[in-house]
C-alpha cells in the first residue's frame, strides 16, 4: 500500500533525532507500490524530482531543516524461506525488515550467519546497501541476489552478489550509476546449517569457546548483544548514527609514521590496532582504528552544546540532548577530521552519509 504524507516530521526517520521537514514521506509495500509512484503524473510535484530511500536512517545525517524532496520507506518486513537443502537455508528479506529481527529469528531456527550483527540498528535494505558489519562478520558475504525496483527504467531489476561488488562498508549501490537509481524491494539471503561460528573478533573468543562444538548461534547473539550494550548509545534514549568515520586504510608507511608520532608524544603503541589489508587499488594496506586515532587525539568524551563524542567509544558522535541540529554533527566532524589529520597526518571520512 502507499501512503504519503506531506511536510512529514524528520525527527522520527533518523536515530541522531535531528529535527526538520521532509516535503514528502512515501510509506510503500512492494516494488508494484514504487512504480505507481514513479509513473504517476503527480511524482514530480510530490518529489520535486529528489527522493531518497531510506530505512531507518540510521547511517544517515540531515544537514538541512527542510529536506526539499520525497523519503521513501519501505513497510514490508515479510521474511521468507524460499530454499533449503542439507547445509543451506535461503530466506528472502523484505526491504522494511529490521536487521536485529531477521538475526533474532534466524538464531530461533539455528541458522548461522546473520548472529554477530546483532542489534546493529537499521532495515536489511540498509544492511545491504551499505554492507554492514560487526564482530568479524559482514552482511555482504550472505547475500545471493538484490530485488530492486529501477526508478530510471520503471522496471524491476535482480543483481547478483558479484553485481553488488561489495567492498568495506561499500557496495555497488553506494556510487553512481546506481546510488539512488536502484530501490532495494528485498534481500535474498543464504544462511548455513552447519556451524560456523565467528569468534576472533572482541571478546566473543574468551567468553565462548568453553561451549565447544556445542555452541549455537542463540550463544554468539546474546554475548554480541551484551558487549554491544556496554559500548555504545541506546538510540532510544541518545541520538547517534553509530560510527561516525571509517576506519582509515594507509600505506605501511603511513603507519610507521603513525607510530613515530605516538612514541614522539609519549603514547603507547603495543596495543594501537592495525589490520593488514588489500587497498581498493589492490596494494597492501594498513586499517587503522578512527577511534583509536580520535582518543589519542583526545576528543574521547568531548561535549559542545548539545553535541559530542560518546565517552567509551569516540567514534560515535552524538546528539547529546536531543537539539541538536545537523550543522552542529558536522562542525564537529570537521574539527575532529581536522585534528586527526594535524596530529597523525590521517584525513578520516565519513562512514554516516549527509542529505
Ligand atoms: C548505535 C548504532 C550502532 C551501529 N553499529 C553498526 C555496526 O556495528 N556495523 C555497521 O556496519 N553499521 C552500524 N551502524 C550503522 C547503521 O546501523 C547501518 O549502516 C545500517 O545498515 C543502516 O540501515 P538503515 O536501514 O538505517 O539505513 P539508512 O541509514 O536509512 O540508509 C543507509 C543507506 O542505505 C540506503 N537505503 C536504505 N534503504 C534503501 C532501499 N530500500 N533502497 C535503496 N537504498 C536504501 C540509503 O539511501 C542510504 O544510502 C550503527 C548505527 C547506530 C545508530
């Protein structure tokens, strides 16, 4: 069904809680939904030609009061098997699905997978389009095939997990032709039966594997669960965006030079992270910890007016009370961009994306 209203509340469609106007909101059910919208003749007065996709705006920053354009949610949240053999179960996730409750649901049946993104905010069409992460695990990796309504050409289109060309926090849906062209409808997703646990990230190793071959996905949620609680803002209750910036892929050395600056300033470096990796340009790199760089810059716990940094977990920038206005996040982001850069010659991007 579609639905839509106009001069719709801001507040409600992103978890930093940043106020405003949107010209139009488009609630919408199925890609049948999105195209008698995109051909109906009423499309441009509605949108004035803008619209964004989102779910629920959980990676997302608005800069403006007014948003001059049509946001469009997705309300379906149906998930459903449409395969199984012996070792895999295939489910179809509808793009309104919250992330936490497809993992919930796939732990109930003990399907491995989807369990160390758990309780990360957002829908699966987000998870999707940004190829979400945690814990050693990314969503991407379980992704077989992407339903998407194609605004462009008003038709439905299906991409393969090679046509996403996932990356880090990264897919084909995030860069041009496709970013804002392609609405996802729905996510089919390929889950195992045999298990596969991800331990090496955090802590899950320590406090799990005295459960042996005995461990359930249910297991690894709970405890992906419990550390994600002590760590970062409850969205109900602080409003925030989750990692602000990505984590910073360098040559090597630019990461000798990290640490020279670190020992210069008396830091010590034994436990600073850094993870071999592959460049984008298929070099050997290095990825840095942001909130390594942003602690040890000494932003960890800042506040200014209603905005700051989250004080166990810097790279979470936060709408501390509840007033804040887009262009406050993004002063902030820019002082702390700034910063980082003066003190380790690293210029950190954002993760968050602004409208
Ligand atoms: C407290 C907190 C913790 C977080 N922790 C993590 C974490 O551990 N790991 C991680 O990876 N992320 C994390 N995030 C970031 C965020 O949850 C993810 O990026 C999430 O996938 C965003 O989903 P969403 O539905 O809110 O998408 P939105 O923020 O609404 O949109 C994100 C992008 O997806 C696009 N999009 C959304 N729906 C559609 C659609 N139907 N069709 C086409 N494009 C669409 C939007 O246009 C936008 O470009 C965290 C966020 C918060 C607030």
């Amino acid at each position: 069904m579609l639905h839509i209203t106009c001069n719709a509340p801001l507040k409600p469609l992103n978890t930093m809680g940043i106020d405003g106007t949107a010209d139009a909101l488009v609630e919408w059910g199925s890609a049948s939904d999105l195209h008698t919208f995109f051909t109906d003749p009423a499309y441009e007065s509605i949108s004035h030609g803008t619209i964004k996709a989102i779910g629920q705006g959980s990676n997302l920053l608005f800069t403006v009061y007014r948003y001059e354009g049509a946001i469009l949610r997705c309300t379906d949240t149906t998930i459903e098997t449409i395969a199984e053999d012996e070792n895999t179960a295939t489910v179809r996730v509808h793009a309104g699905c919250v992330l936490d409750n497809l993992a919930k649901q796939m732990c109930d049946k003990a399907l491995w997978g989807t369990e160390n993104l758990s309780l990360i905010p957002g829908t699966v069409a987000g998870a999707t389009v940004q190829n979400v992460g945690a814990y050693g695990a990314e969503i991407g990796t379980m992704v077989k095939a992407v339903h998407c309504y194609d605004r462009q050409e008003k038709r439905e289109v299906i991409l393969s997990h090679d046509d996403m060309a996932y990356g880090y926090r990264d897919s084909a849906l995030k860069h041009e032709p496709l970013k804002n062209r392609l609405i996802v409808v729905a996510t089919d997703i390929v889950l195992s039966k045999k298990p596969c646990p991800k331990l090496s990230y955090g802590n899950l190793h320590r406090t799990l594997s005295h459960l042996g071959d005995h461990i359930t996905p249910l297991d690894v949620r709970e405890e992906v669960i419990r550390t994600r609680r002590g760590k970062l803002p409850e969205v109900t209750e602080t409003g925030s965006a989750g990692s602000f910036f990505k984590n910073p892929v360098v040559s090597p050395r630019a990461h000798r030079q990290v640490i020279e600056a670190a020992t210069n300033m008396g830091i010590d470096t034994s436990t600073m992270p850094a993870h071999e990796t592959i460049t984008p340009n298929g070099e050997p790199g290095i990825k840095l910890s942001a909130a390594w760089l942003i602690d040890k810059s000494g932003w960890k716990g800042y506040r200014r007016w209603n905005v700051g940094t989250w004080p166990t977990q810097p790279l979470v920038l936060v709408n501390l009370t509840g007033y804040a206005a887009g262009i406050e996040i993004t002063a902030l982001a820019r002082d702390i961009i700034a910063d980082v850069r003066a003190k380790w010659g690293i210029t950190l991007t954002p993760e968050v994306e602004y409208l």
